[in-house]
C-alpha cells in the first residue's frame, strides 16, 4: 500500500497552475492540482478517459461540455465524461485531485 499525505508541501505556480503527478501506472493517474485565486485552466478534454475531480481546499468555477458553470469547494466530486471539454478558474486559493483512466504512454 501506497500513502500520500495531499496537504503535505503543497506548491503553488506564480504564474500558472500547478499540477503534480501522484501516482502514474497503466491502470490510471493520480494528479494534484493546485492554483492561486485567478488562475486558470483553459478549456480542454481528456479524450481517451474520464475526469474525476475532488475538491479538497477553496472554491473553484467548474465549467463542462454544457458550457454552465458550476461554483464548487471541498468534498465535492465532478465527474466529466471522456472527450467532455472542460475548464476551471479559481476563485480563491484551490486545491483538487484529478483521476484519470489508463495512461496510453506507460
């Protein structure tokens, strides 16, 4: 077994979000996201799996394929579906874990 602790020297990008992998096998990906208020990620997909998000610290806008934007914050789970676009900016400090399906390189 595997621990992580997820709070544990978290890093923030000056200019850019942060994403730092957790764990990378072929069965999936683990990553942690972090970003400072305003930041954001542009609108992109994950064609090959779906995206599961936990919010675990601050609010963030999430932005599906549908274009609505949701205003979400800790111990919330987002599920987009495989090639769904998606974006998200952060409203205040935000810090989410990301899981991913497969890893088509590994």
């Amino acid at each position: 077994m595997k621990t992580i602790d997820l709070f544990e020297n978290l890093q923030f990008g000056d200019k850019d979000p942060r994403a730092e992998p957790l764990h990378v096998d072929r069965q999936g990906r683990a990553i942690l996201f972090t970003l400072k208020p305003e930041q954001s990620i542009r609108e992109h997909n994950a064609p090959s799996s779906p995206f599961f998000v936990v919010v675990l610290k601050g609010q963030g806008i999430f932005t599906g394929g549908d274009g609505v934007e949701h205003t979400c914050g800790p111990n919330t789970l987002l599920v987009f579906d495989a090639g769904e676009q998606h974006a998200i900016h952060a409203v205040e400090e935000l810090v989410f874990v990301g899981f991913l399906h497969g890893v088509p390189s590994a």
